[in-house]
C-alpha cells in the first residue's frame, strides 16, 4: 500500500490498462507499451499510484481504465513494508520496493524511497517520498 497524503503537486488521471490487468487502491502502476501494468520490484522509478481497486475482465488493451494520480517527488507517501521498520536503522534511508504494494528494506540497489518518519512500527508503516528523479 502506498497511499498519498498529500496531491498539490498531481492530478488525478485515467488511463488505459493493459488486458486481463487487475489492480488494487493505492498499488503502484507503470506504462508499459502504452498500458497501465503493475510496478514491480526491481524498477528504479515508480509512475503513478492506482486511486481504485478495477479488474479487466477483457483480454483487449485499453479495454478497462483505471484512476491514478502521478507520483512527485514532494508527494508524501505512507508505505507499507515487508517488514518492521526500526527508527535508528532505517529513517533517512531510500529502499527498493518488494512489489506493487510493499517496500523491501533489506533491498538499498534502486533506491526508490526515501523513509522520513515512521507511521506505526508494529503495523509497518512508514512515511516518505519516492526519489524523483530516480537515484539508481
């Protein structure tokens, strides 16, 4: 889950989803050939966030859209991780998303997300920011 707290910098769009695509509130999307597809670990740079939860029952590209709001850099984000998050350790650091809706904090080679607070340890929330442009 990465759910924004903030949209003065972004503008909600709808774009068009790549067939047979299912997507959740607040999961991380990317274009791909044109089409809405899910972000996945190991992507140096996160695109937009999907604002509903919308399946694509059709095997057609752009047969379903979905709401997604672009990311920015100044947007404040609160994360989901995999797992606990530890003030000294992981505060004012940047990670690597473990997938479409989760931070891996064992994971430092993208560098997608910086951490600035923690939300709530022992439900592993934290608050931050993508990095925008990408580090890696």
């Amino acid at each position: 889950m990465f759910k924004p707290l903030n949209y003065e910098r972004g503008k909600v769009l709808r774009l068009p989803m790549t067939g047979s695509a299912g997507f959740t509130k607040y999961q991380l999307v990317k274009m791909s050939s044109g089409y809405l597809a899910d972000a996945a670990g190991g992507d140096s740079e996160v695109e937009y966030i999907a604002l509903e939860t919308v399946t694509d029952a059709t095997t057609n590209n752009a047969g379903t859209y979905c709401d997604v709001i672009p990311v920015a850099g100044d947007m404040r984000i609160e994360a989901l991780c995999v797992t606990t998050p530890v003030q000294a350790s992981h505060v004012g650091n940047d990670y690597d998303l473990a997938g479409v809706s989760t931070l891996d904090l064992t994971a430092t080679t993208d560098k997608v997300f910086r951490i600035d607070e923690i939300k709530n340890a022992s439900d592993k929330l934290v608050i931050g920011r993508f990095n925008k442009p990408a580090l890696a």
